[in-house]
C-alpha cells in the first residue's frame, strides 16, 4: 500500500513538473546555438562518454554516483547562468525529464527564459533527440575524467 502511494506521489511530481517547463525540440536548440543560445547538459559523466556532448555545451552533472542529487548542483547552474534572470538557456538531459525537473527549479529562482529540451539526447525512439537526428556532437574530454 505505502509503495503505490510513493509511486502516486512521484507520478505526481513528475508531470506538475512537467506543467512549468517550457520545451524546445532538438532542432530548435541547435538552431538556438547559433544565437548564443546556452545548452546546459545535466547528464552523467558516463552518458557524456556515451554519446558525446554538444559543442559548447555547458556541463553541470545532477546526480552523483550514487544517483542522488549533488549538493553543488544548484549553484554551479546559477554559476554558469549569471544574475540575469533574463538569460536565455536551455536544459538537456538523456530524454527529457531531469532537464524538466530542472527547469522547474530555476523557475523557482526567478529564471524566466529557461527551456526543457525535450527529446533530450537520446530521445525515446530512434528517430527522436539530438544524437538520433544527427545534430552535432564531440567527445567529451576533461570534464569525462
């Protein structure tokens, strides 16, 4: 019984998040990037080994290895976004739903321009986010190590 609550809850939380968070495709960020669009990946540093990571892409890891979220998390994002709330930045993550839980939580600290983008890097199907459509990658280097 406890356990269907705490899966309720979480089913919950997941979409009210998902509520605030405005989304932007792949394709919208990577035209975006040519606007000095900041892309901010959320991702582990294994994923980043995975599948590589966008060029100038800033990295901000969520979880640590145990897959709780880090400390530091929080003020290393508003580290890279600066004071101005005004900025605008996208969020990414492998498909979607930590770069939304993101986006919510900046939101919450006055951030207005701040996208979900929404497919993520591996999308949900082959044919869906930013590795599946081709859009541009490099190997990950110091940050991986």
């Amino acid at each position: 019984m406890f356990k269907n609550f705490i899966i309720t809850i979480c089913i919950f939380l997941i979409s009210t998040v998902s509520l605030f968070a405005k989304d932007m495709s792949p394709i919208e960020a990577a035209e975006g990037l040519k606007n000095n669009l900041i892309i901010i990946d959320v991702r582990t540093k294994s994923e980043w080994k995975e599948t590589g990571v966008i060029p100038n892409a800033k990295l901000v890891r969520m979880h640590s290895v145990a897959r709780t979220l880090r400390k530091e998390y929080i003020s290393e994002l508003l580290e890279v976004l600066g004071d101005n709330k005004n900025i605008e930045a996208a969020i990414i993550c492998a498909s979607g739903g930590r770069s939304s839980a993101t986006v919510a939580m900046l939101k919450e600290k006055g951030y207005i321009n701040i996208s979900n983008i929404s497919e993520g890097m591996v999308g949900h199907t082959n044919n869906t986010g930013w590795v599946n459509r081709g859009l541009p990658t490099i190997k990950c280097s110091k940050e991986c190590e």
